[in-house]
C-alpha cells in the first residue's frame, strides 16, 4: 500500500508492503499525521461502526456508509427516530446564494442537489415533500446582503434559470427565486434513510462516555504494546450499549460532552445549543380565500402551507432563534417572534392570521407550537470529519445550525466517500470549511 500526502509544502510517499497489521502502525505515526486505511483495506468483518443521534445528520450518514457495506448501529435517546431537532413537521430547503459564489453558496447547492435526489427517490412527493421552489426575502438588518453570483447575469444566464435569479414581478424587489427550492416532512425521510437491512435503530439510549479498546488477535487487553486490534465501547452509566470499530457523533450539542470523554486531554469542540421554536395552524380554520403566497417564502425565518398532517392541511411560520435556552420549551413570546416574521416576509397573510396569533397564550388559541434545539459552531458549517486528539476511528458530523436540511445528507456522503477513498461529492478545496478539525491550535495543523 502506499499513501501520498501533502502537508507544509512538502510532499511525502509512504510505501508499505505486507498485510494490514504490518504497517498500521506506521501509518498512525505519519509524520504529517496520523491517517486511517482506506475503508476498503479493512476486512468486511471489522466494517462494523456506532451512530449516535438518529436525526438527518445520524440517518443519512448511516444509509451512507450502510449502502458500502457497514453494519451500523444507530442509538438515540428518544423513543423512535428524529426525536431531536430533526422532529420538526416541515422544514424548506433552498441554496445559498451570493455574488462571489462563495464557499457557502457552493456548498449549499451541493446540499439541495443531493437532498431532492434523496427526496425524489425515497419519499412521496405531495405528501412528504413537494419541488414547489422557494421564494426567498432580502429583509433589512435579517439577511446577509447577496444575490446570485454576477457571472449568472451575463455569461451563464441558463444557470440561473435552473438555480436562483431575481424574482420578477409582482414580487417585492428584494426577492429572489430558487427554482429547485421544496418543502419536506423531516421525519418521513429519517424513517427512509433507516430502513436498510445494514442498519439497526436501538431508542432510548444515552450515551455518557466513549472507549477506546485495543485489544490482541485473541482478544485480550494490551498493555503498552502495538494493537492488533481494536474497537470503540459506547457507554452508559458503565454499561456498553454498542461496540464497533468506528464511531460517528451526530448527536447534536450532546456531541461536545462525548467527545471530552475520549480526547487524550478531556478537550472537545465548543458546540453552542440554539433553539427554535415553529408555530402553526390549520388551514380549515382560516376564512375563505385568504391571501397566500403561491410557495414557500424564507428570508427571515419561513412560511409554508397546506402541508399535509394527521390533522389536516396546515400551514407553518417560523422558527426562532434562542441562544439561551437549551430546552425545548414552548413559548408565547416566541408565536410572537414568529408573527413578526410573517409580517416582513407576507403582509396580507399576516393580517389574516392576525386574529389567531392574538389567542396566544388562552384556551382557545388555534395556533399551535413546537420547539426544538439545533446547534453550531461560531463559523456556522457543519463539523464533518476525524475528532482531533482523539484514537482513530472517531468521527463528527454535527453542528448543522439551521442549515441542517441541506447540508446534512452531504456531510454523510462526504464522510462515506472519505472513508472508502471514492470521488468526493464537492469540490475538494471546500471540504476544509467543512473539517471537523479546523479549529484545532494552527501548531498542531
């Protein structure tokens, strides 16, 4: 086997020959640091590996590596899949977009791409999910300044067709249109991703701890001496719930707290919790021909309606963004928060809806709620990839913030396509805005 690496200006050639266990070792004490084999050098039987957090990011990370080959075991702490922040009834997808076609607006195309591929395939459309498009408001103060990319403009004016142009009249000035935008049910397509015969979903578990145990050929402890081999226990209060030979955290802001029990330091990432808080409504309960916008409109939070639930067609507005609370709570100033962004995002629904939103907080309101926590880091992208200062074999994909919907099941096939050496499903300049090692101190990089 031989391994190219560059680093610091130079380029390095490891070539080792014999079989796995040989030259493990050499390759963990790589000088430009340490690299694990390619997936595809490890015995079908070892490709074994533990996911905890069975939301988007859990799911389709696990679907990924499961349709490679991987037994994979998903925990999560609730009592059926998406019990977290993936829970919510509705969520819209649309890309990014700025004029310098930044990092982030290319990610995010990336994201819808394979997010309405996966929507498309697995799902009913009408019901789960519709291509509706996405109107999206350039609202003062709310939304970073952009718009498409300039080369759209001119050279490339089909691009814009497919992807986002400015919205013609009679759409507010400040709105653009993103052509492959849609809605989803988030939790339709969690219980989609996990339904492979690879994948076993296990509820109500919650990890404390990870360990990291090596072990020889014939399965006793090492001492100071090489592994030969070795897995990572998932922990509960003492007892192990799972053991694989990788481990991947998708367990939102519960991920920090793990990876401080496995780092050699007890260090872990700064994931800071954000909550969000969606209200909603049924569409019986609005008067006749009440104004509404032909799809989804974003901008500051989102609107959508006559979506399909148990109840009814109904309609969403929302979310909030909480930074001080870590609990899903309901809140009536936040309906409040919600109403005020339905106001700048469409008038004349807002005014309709007016009498609703003014129930909040009696026994008769007919706006409903529900709240969950996402969380993220200070840059706002995703942490995908190897947990520094940690044992080989453990893994983020965390921290979507509210990017979640459509960057998450790239971050999965990103990680997949990294483990078994495949071509990567973005440009690979990109993929250091997404490393989970990027905040690590600049002399360690």
């Amino acid at each position: 086997m031989h391994r190219l690496r560059f680093a610091q200006g130079h380029v390095t050639l490891t070539l080792c020959i014999g079989d796995l266990p040989e030259f493990a070792e050499l390759l963990r004490q790589h000088p430009t640091g340490p690299c694990l084999p390619p997936a595809d050098l490890v015995p079908e039987t070892a490709r074994t590996v533990t996911v905890i957090g069975s939301g988007i990011s859990g799911a389709g990370t696990a679907r990924a590596l499961a349709e490679r080959g991987w037994q994979v075991t998903v925990l999560d702490a609730g009592s059926a899949p998406a019990a977290g922040a993936s829970g919510l009834p509705v969520g819209v997808i649309a890309p990014h977009t700025s004029h310098d076609d930044s990092a982030v607006s290319r990610l995010t195309r990336a994201g819808v791409r394979l997010m309405r591929h996966t929507l498309q395939t697995w799902l009913t459309e009408g019901t789960d999910w519709s291509p509706t498009g996405v109107m999206e408001r350039r609202l003062p103060g709310k939304t970073r300044r952009g718009g498409v990319p300039l080369s759209w403009l001119n050279e490339h004016a089909e691009v814009a067709q497919d992807w986002t142009l400015p919205a013609p009249p009679p759409a507010p000035d400040d709105a653009y249109w993103h052509a492959k935008g849609a809605w989803l049910r988030p939790v339709q397509l969690v219980r989609a991703l996990l339904e492979h015969p690879n994948i076993r979903w296990q509820g109500h578990a919650k990890p404390d701890a990870l360990s990291y145990v090596a072990r020889h050929s014939n399965g006793t402890a090492l001492g100071d001496e090489t592994p030969t081999t070795a897995t990572w226990q998932v922990l509960q209060a003492g007892t192990v719930l799972a053991e694989a030979s990788r481990v991947v955290l998708a367990a939102g802001p519960g991920s920090a707290a793990l990876v401080a029990t496995a780092t050699t330091d007890g260090s872990s990432p700064r994931i800071n919790p954000l909550r969000g808080q969606i209200s909603w409504g049924l569409m019986a309960d609005l008067p006749d021909n009440t104004p509404m916008p032909a799809t989804p409109v974003n901008g500051n939070g989102a609107f959508v309606h006559s979506v399909p639930t148990e109840e009814g067609p109904a309609w969403f507005v929302g979310s909030t963004y909480d930074r001080l609370q870590n609990e899903a709570l309901l809140l009536d100033s936040d309906h409040a928060d919600n109403f005020a962004r339905l106001q700048a995002l469409h008038p004349d629904t807002a005014a309709t809806l007016a009498p609703l939103f003014a129930t909040v907080g009696s026994g008769a309101s007919r706006v409903q709620g529900w709240a969950g926590v996402r969380c993220g880091v200070h840059d706002r992208l995703p942490m995908t990839g190897r947990v520094h200062n940690a044992p080989e074999g453990l893994y983020l994909n965390t921290a979507m913030g509210s990017r979640g919907l459509t960057l998450a099941l790239l971050c999965g096939e990103l990680l997949a396509a990294q483990w078994h050496g495949e071509p990567l499903p973005i440009e690979a300049r990109l993929t250091k805005f997404l490393d989970a090692a990027r905040f690590k101190p600049k002399d360690e990089q």
